[in-house]
C-alpha cells in the first residue's frame, strides 16, 4: 500500500512527459504549458488508490488517471475563459497568454486526449469506465452550468448549492475513485461505497474551503481571508446566513452586498458569527466526512487497506479549523 | 443497397428524437436547439453508407453515425464563436442567442454526448472505433487551429493550404466512411481505400466550394458570389493566383487586398482569368475526384454496392461547372 503522497511522485514521474504531438505548437504547446504549470494532481491519485484498495497498480488505471487529470485541466481552461480569470496557480491563464480561440481549441483537444488514454483500456473494463466517466464528464458540465445560472439568481436553495458543488467539484473525485476500483475488479457494492466515500468528502472539503475563506488564518490558508464576502460569491455560509438571518439581518447583507463599504468584511463576519454561520458549517462539514467514513467503513476489504484512504480524508479535512 | 437520399431519411427519423436530458435547460436547450437547425447530415449518412458497403445496416453503425453528428456540430458551435458569426444555416449561433459560456459548455456537452454513443458500441468493434474517432477529432481541431494561424500569416504554401483542409474537413468524412466499414467487419485495406476516397472527395469538395464562390452562377449557389474575395479569405483560388502571377498582377492583388474597392470583386475575378485560375482548379478537382473514385474501384466488394458511393461522387461534384 502506498501513501497519497507517494502515489503523487509515482503519477508525476509518468505524468511529466509530453502528451501532445510538437507540431501544430499553436495548437499543443498551450496544453502542455497549462500541464506543467501544475497542480495537486488530486483525481488522478485517488484513481491509483481506489485501484489499490482491491488490487495491486494496474497499469490500466494510470491511463484511467491521466485520462481524469487531463479531463480536469481541460475544465479548468475553459472555466477560466468563462470566468474571464487571469491567473490560475500564479501563472497566467491560458485565453490571457494566448487568446480566446487557442484556449477554446486547447481545452477541447485535451479532453480529446483524455478520451485518447482511456481507448488504450483492455475489454474487460472500457465500457463501464467509459460510461463512469462520460457521465460525470456531462454532470461537471452540468455543475459548471448551474454555478453560472446561481450567481445571476436572487435567491438560491441551500440543497440546489450542494447539489451544484456535488456536480461540479464531487463527482469527479468520486469516480476517479470509483474507476480505479473498477479496473481493480471490485464489484458494484464496494464500487457504490467507494463512489459516495470520495462525493460526500468532495463536499466537506468545500464546505471547509467556504469556512477557510471567511475565518480562516491568514498566514495558513494562502488565499486573501473575505475574497468570496468581498465578491458577493455565493457560498455555503452567505446561503445559510440569508436563510436563518433576521428580517434586519438580511436587510443589513443585501446593502452590505450592494454597497461594498470599506469594512465589508468584518461587518459580513460579525453577521455570519451572530447567526451562528461558523459553528452551523463545522457541524454540516462533520456530517459529510462522518458519512463519507461510514462509506469507507462499508467497503467489504479488510481495514489496513483503507490506511491511506483514511489519512487522507484526515489531511484533507481539519476536524478543528 | 440504399440512396444517399433514402438514408438521409432514416437517418434524421431517429436523430430527430432528444439527445440530452431536459434538466438544466440552461445547458441542455441551447444543444437541441443547434441541433433542430438543420443541416445536410452528410457525415453520419456516410457513416450508413460505408457500413452497407459490406453489410446491412448494424444497430452499432447509427451509434457511430450519431456520434460523428454530434461531434460535427460541436465544431460547429466551438468555431462560430471563434469566428463570430452570428448566423448559421440562418439561424442564430449559439453564442449569439444565448452567450458565450453557455456556447462553451453546450459545445463541451455535445462532444461527450457523442463518445456516450460511442460507447454503446460492442467489444468487438469499440477499440477500432475509438482510435478512429480520437485521430480524427484531435485533426480537426489542428486543421481549425490551423486555418487561424493562416488567416494572420502574409504568405502560406498550397500545399500547407491543402494539408489545413484535409485536417478541417476531409478527414471526418473519410473517417465517417470508415467507421462505418469497420463496423460492417471490413478489413484494413479496404477500409484504408474508403478513407482515401471520403478524404480526395472532400479535398475536391472543397476546391469546387472556393471555385463557386468566385465564378459560380449567384442564382444557383445559394451565397453571396465574391464572398471569399471581399474577406480576403485564403482559398484556393487566392494561394495558387498569389503563386503564378506576375509581380504586377501580385502588387495589384495586394493593393485590392488592402484597399477593398469597390468594384473589388470584378478586378479580383480578371486577374484570376488572367491567371487561369478557374482552369486550374477545375483541374486539381478533377485530380482530387478522379483520386477518390479510383479507391473506390480499389475496394474489393462487387461493383454494384459501390453504385450509392458513386451516385454521391457524382452529385456532390459537378463535372462541368
């Protein structure tokens, strides 16, 4: 069994090569560009300990992971032109140091690619990592989608968000999960556990990163503490406040929201505080991890395999924040 | 043995039901919507008609023909916004009816909607299939990324010109065809001739396409005569003028470029005659047809079973134009 840590350098190592053909370079050399400019190579991993969890490393599952990684990136380029960003991991973008049309076409062939590495899987498994992965290439669309739609409503539902970062950020990592097994050979029990283990984690690392952005600790959290109050971005806690807040409180949000005053910040922290938004998303986070554990718990192999599955959700997921 | 005509029908019967989940309709309309716009359905009835070359119609053959569509109107909306066209078959493009990140995504969908057809396809048959279909998908973007470099180049070589158009559009008719024959259990070299024969008809398509809009009968052609030449659109006509004009007619063809007259179009078309530009490319399309039907003959099936592919040949490119 091997650490998430160690199946990171192990995935790297194959990882770093080239993907795309040289020549046309106006077309391959902004993917492999967006490529090396990293990232924490996350999905791709838990492809290789979903498949690990039953099995030892098949070589289908790191065309399976490189499939996801590259199918992530293909995301993340086109996410970028939507949300016209400029930077992604302190590197420009790839619409912002090509164009627009270079990013277009680069997204759309690295997804292509993906589809290239997952043609290489033998008989026994293509079909159904393929229609794992087709349908939750169609539900991030879907989770991209909905996210865009929300930010122009007035009023969006608690349970329509969580369903939205379910699509768009937690599916993913549970079928990178889930296909791994697969090419393991688990059966569809161990399978369906495995798949709700990495989805109910997906949403209480999110949950967390809401939580981080608004209380956390400058110095730990690497981002700008407020970023999402300061752009009004919806979010788990900005939901909830609006929907237990006081008809003054919430009169007090939606011109905060308007007006973006100096003091934004502290003025939104101190209503989420005195609704108790903190404490509710520290309560709603330990329900998504404990149900993500209680599916882990369930997968029918015997618990030392489930070692770095296990450690994994304990780095990813701070139980006190 | 079926007409092009008759499988235009059967094709359209089932394609013309859903393809996409009604829910978000904010992704999901904008896909139907493109997709009720019409369109000749060459590709997916190439796909049909490569498949009865060798064998009735398989069930597998309209799940290739599907896919082969959908992929083709993703290009379609992907490249609609490159180009900014606001019209297509004289509807609204997609990212002009709705927007730009809905056209984005809608595009994304409609290509993984397509591999969802593809994976239907039996064991038998799926690996072919896929590398089939990943080439040919990853050449089409480099003829598109290709066609862009070009437009902003000073000079580009016929031959590169040629190679741009075959990626762009010739190869996903060869490959239409071939998918077909693949299904339909033909081997490798009479799968190789069918590809050669989609790809030198779509070659001579091509040229007969740019000679049209420069010298066809506006009332016939169904486009604006000249378009071509008012853009300044590389074609044929223009890369080989640029190659066999004198320095004068060179000069005078560049200071037209720039300056855009307004009897543009007349003096363009003169130094063409001049050049015997019109000759020449009904030659090269005849080369190109000639190329294509000689494959044709080279494929080892009896010659009736040819006699659609041929019908095809001949009422696609007119012998005398």
């Amino acid at each position: 069994m091997h650490s998430f840590k160690d199946l990171v350098t192990g995935f790297n190592e194959q990882f770093s090569n080239r993907h795309f053909p040289e020549m046309p370079s106006s077309l391959y050399e902004p993917c492999e560009y967006f490529l090396t400019i990293g990232g924490k190579r996350i999905r791709p991993v838990l492809c290789l300990m979903g498949n690990e969890l039953f099995d030892t490393i098949q070589p289908d599952a790191y065309k399976v992971a490189n499939a996801v990684e590259l199918f992530h990136n293909f995301t993340l380029v086109h996410d970028d032109m939507m949300d016209d960003a400029s930077l992604r991991r302190g590197m420009e973008t790839v619409h912002v140091k090509y164009n627009q049309s270079t990013a277009l076409l680069s997204g759309d062939v690295m997804m292509i690619r993906a589809y290239e590495y997952l043609t290489g899987i033998g008989s026994g498994h293509i079909h159904k990592i393929l229609e794992l992965f087709n349908k939750t290439a169609r539900e991030v669309c879907e989770g991209q989608q909905l996210d865009m739609d929300f930010e122009k409503q007035q009023q969006v539902l608690l349970n329509d968000y969580i369903q939205m970062i379910s699509l768009k950020t937690s599916v993913l990592l549970a079928a990178s999960l889930a296909m791994g097994a697969i090419i393991g050979g688990a059966g569809e029990g161990n399978c369906g556990h495995l798949y709700e283990f990495g989805k109910n984690l997906g949403i209480a690392f999110q949950i967390q990163d809401d939580y981080l952005d608004a209380f956390g600790d400058p110095g730990k959290f690497g981002k700008e503490v407020g970023g999402d109050i300061k752009q009004n971005k919806k979010t788990f806690l900005l939901l909830h406040a609006l929907e237990v807040a006081s008809d003054e409180q919430r009169k007090q949000l939606e011109q905060l929201m308007a007006e973006n005053p100096a003091d934004k910040i502290e003025q939104v922290l101190a209503i989420y505080r005195s609704c108790g938004v903190d404490a509710w998303a520290n309560t709603l986070k330990t329900q998504y991890l404990n149900t993500a554990l209680k599916h882990l718990e369930d997968i029918a192999v015997v618990s030392a395999r489930k070692q770095p599955l296990k450690e994994l959700a304990d780095y990813l997921i701070q139980r006190e924040v």
